[in-house]
C-alpha cells in the first residue's frame, strides 16, 4: 500500500536514510567495505559502478549484501537485446535493489527486460529489485543553437521508460521536475551529481541535495562529501538534516513515500 507524508506532519528519519545512496565508486574494494561497515546502517544503499565492479567483480556485490546492505547496481546495461536482458536477470540474481539500463535501448528492449525480471523473480523465488532507466544527458547544453531542452529531451526519455513499465529513471536532478510532471508521482527518480547546499568545491554549479528534494528526486546519489568528510557519519547526518529542509520547503503538498517493491 502507498504511504502519504504530509510536509506539515513529522519527517520519518528512518524513510530518509533509505532515500539516501552512498556512491563507492571512488574507492578500492578494502576501502569500500570498510564504508560499507561504517555507514551500513546509516544509508539506504551503496553505488557500484563499472570501474569498481571491473576491479573487484560479482563477489563485492555477495559482500556488500552479507554486511546487511543493499546495493544500486550502476552498469547501464546496453546491448542486444539478449544480452541486456541476460544482464538485467543475473543482477537480480545477485540481489542488488536496484540496477539500472540505457533509455536509449529500444522500447521493446526495455518491456522484454523488466518482463523477464519479473519472471525469473516469480519463478525463483527472488525479491524484484528496482529497474531503472538512465535519460543522463550531460553532453547537452540547453539554449545552443538547433538543441532542444536536454531537460526536455531526459523527460520524454524517461516518458519512454514509463510506457515500458520500468520503475523510474536515472536522471541529473536538473530534469526532476520536467520528469515527475510528465511521468507522476509513483515513478522513482534518482539523480547523480549532488552537493551539499554550504559546499563551495568543484560541484558548485550542481544542485544541492535540497533544491534536488524540492525538484521531485526519490533517491539522492552522493559520493565526494561523504568521501571527503573527516567524519563519513557526520556527513551522512548532515545530508539527512539537508533532505529534511527540501522536504519541509517543497511545493508539493504530500510526498508519496514507495512500498517496498514485492519480494
């Protein structure tokens, strides 16, 4: 059953720690773990990308999960459409809560992605993780002569993933609000590339963790402020604190909080 938060109601902490994704992606695989088993219980969920993933392969996925965590499996499927969807059945495998694939595989790749997904879940007994789409597109600078709106353009892409039934989308948290108007309030969104909202370092010119609240964003992926704080844990708390301001600032007069997807 969907949950509704009122804004003028008390802010769940716990909701918004499992909102919040720990990007390890600038780390080896010692130091990864060893993140995972300070912040495990702290944060919804740990990025692996592919340059950790190369380096230290599936099994980092088996040990992030045997210290009690989930895992956002950042790989981007994009391929045959066998081969993504040969891909998108072994991360469900693994376990990870969510795994993500290009928007620009076609619609049909999409659909026979998620419907194989749900197939070998309802067959093998395995839980349904998040599968989302990824409409990033940095290379796009809006207001260039002959180039449409990048934001625009990462919505309809997002639009496209919705028709295939995937659950949300990876999306640059500048797209949030042309995303959640055009796709509604149950399509997850994360988004990448966030700053704290006092951080004046090379991301000054990204969205702070609480203007990308406001804009709609589901899921917040922070990586440097965390990696680069003395103390990870205070960091982490201070995000929560950030997330907590978006949410009471936001325009919208509920947040629609997701069930947990069926096991």
């Amino acid at each position: 059953m969907s949950q509704y938060w009122p804004f003028a109601g008390l802010v769940r902490h716990r909701t918004l720690q499992e909102r919040l994704i720990v990007s390890l992606d600038r780390a080896t695989r010692r130091d990864a773990l060893k993140m995972v088993e300070h912040l495990g219980r702290n944060v919804g969920m740990f990025k692996v990308g592919r340059r950790l993933y190369l380096g230290s392969g599936p099994d980092l996925v088996r040990d992030i999960r045997r210290r009690g965590a989930e895992v956002f499996l950042d790989l981007k499927f994009h391929d045959t459409p066998r081969a993504v969807c040969k891909a998108a059945v072994e991360a469900t495998r693994l376990g990870v809560r969510m795994f993500d694939l290009y928007s620009s595989n076609s619609f049909e790749v999409m659909e026979r992605a998620r419907t194989e997904v749900a197939r070998i879940c309802r067959s093998e007994g395995l839980r349904r993780p998040i599968v989302l789409a990824v409409a990033m597109l940095t290379s796009l600078r809006p207001g260039e002569p002959n180039i449409p709106d990048g934001d625009e353009i990462a919505a309809r892409l997002a639009r496209l993933a919705a028709e295939a039934a995937l659950d949300g989308v990876l999306v640059l948290p500048q797209a949030a609000a042309h995303v959640r108007a055009l796709c509604g309030r149950r399509f997850v969104i994360v988004a990448p590339g966030l700053r704290l909202e006092n951080d004046r370092g090379p991301d000054i010119h990204a969205m702070s963790l609480r203007e990308s609240v406001r804009a709609g964003v589901d899921y917040l992926v922070v990586g440097r402020p965390v990696w680069n704080a003395a103390e990870p844990l205070q960091a982490v708390r201070e995000i929560i604190e950030e997330m907590e301001r978006g949410m009471r600032a936001s325009p919208r007069g509920a947040l629609e909080l997701l069930a947990p997807r069926p096991a």
